[in-house]
C-alpha cells in the first residue's frame, strides 16, 4: 500500500472536506485495500463521508 498515493487521490477528490461514499469504495478498491482501512485513513486525514450509499451521512 502507498499510503502517499492514496492520500493524494483523496486530497483531489475532497471538496468541502467531504467525499462521497462511492468514490471512497472506488479508492479503495483501486488500491486493494480494505474499506475499513480507508476508512481510518479518512479518520486521520479528517476527511468525511458524504452521499452515503445507505443513506448515513448527507
């Protein structure tokens, strides 16, 4: 895993600090990681969630 590659995929896909769930499964799944790990890089980069598939986050 490259964590600087992947980081900065989210940096160019963030506005307003949000990105949305599909793109955060794109990432994920471009990188071969886990949907939970990317989600603790977005906790760590500060980064929301935002047009959640199941309806979660707005």
């Amino acid at each position: 895993m490259d964590r600087t590659k992947i980081e900065g995929t989210i940096k160019e896909k963030t506005k307003d600090g949000k990105l949305p769930c599909a793109v955060c499964f794109k990432i994920a799944e471009d990188f071969g990681i886990s949907k939970k790990e990317m989600g603790k890089i977005l906790n760590e980069m500060k980064v929301k969630i935002g047009q959640c598939q199941l309806g979660c986050f707005e």
